[in-house]
C-alpha cells in the first residue's frame, strides 16, 4: 500500500464564545503550489456550559488574498451542526480547495461557550 506525505495543520483551538471566521491559514507556507489540493478536516467541539441550549454550526472558507469579503464557502466543507446535547463529538470531512488561504467560520447560537479543535490533514505533493 503506497501512503502518501501528508501535513497536519492546526486551523483553529480553544474556547469560542462569538459567531465569526477564525484565522486564516496560508497554505502556500506549506506546499510550493497550493492549487487544487485534497485535504481532510476534523472538528471535535463540546459546550462548555451543559445543556445551555446552544448549538455551533462550523464551516470552511477559502481565499487567495486575507480580505474578509473574498471568502467564500468551501463546497462540501460543512460539519454536521452540534447541539448542547451533543457529547464527545468529532466529526471530518473530506474537501478539496485551489485557494491559498482557508479558515473555519462559527456560528454560535444561544450564547454558550465551545471548545474547538479543527485540523487540515493535506496530501503533499511536489510542485
């Protein structure tokens, strides 16, 4: 079985406690040409507050500049929406982006704190 080089890269961790995008990631840091990459994401979140009758909704954008505006969503790059009695949750998804830069967008509702972790594995190829 032949494996392929793969970089892991940390996209986003900690408590979050507001709706809004994470920090960019620069991919070309990485990869001499970023172009259409196929990548995996892995998301594990918990409510930090039980039962507060939140939910996070998490996604991944993607841009060739850091301008807020020319990000836009990443088809199939959309995890599962958790609620407040979601426990021990880790979701991944498998996508592909041609852009330089991707970040992951959070939508809170109901005012709770989350803890997020989200990782990029990425398939390294030369040139």
């Amino acid at each position: 079985m032949y494996m392929r080089a793969i970089a892991t890269l940390q996209l986003d961790h900690g408590v979050v406690t507001t709706t809004g995008a994470g920090t960019e990631l620069n991919l070309q840091k990485y990869f001499v040409n970023p172009g259409k990459r196929e990548m995996k994401a892995v998301l594990g979140a918990l409510e930090t507050v039980s039962y507060d009758s939140g939910s996070l909704a998490y996604k991944l954008q993607h841009s060739n500049t850091t301008v807020d505006s020319d990000f836009s969503d990443i088809s199939g790059a959309a995890f599962t929406t958790l609620q407040d009695s979601d426990t021990n949750v880790l979701q991944d998804l498998h996508f592909y982006t041609n852009k330089q830069y991707v970040r992951g967008y959070r939508t809170l509702v109901g005012g709770t704190d989350w803890a997020v972790t989200c990782a990029l594995f990425a398939v390294k190829r030369d040139a």
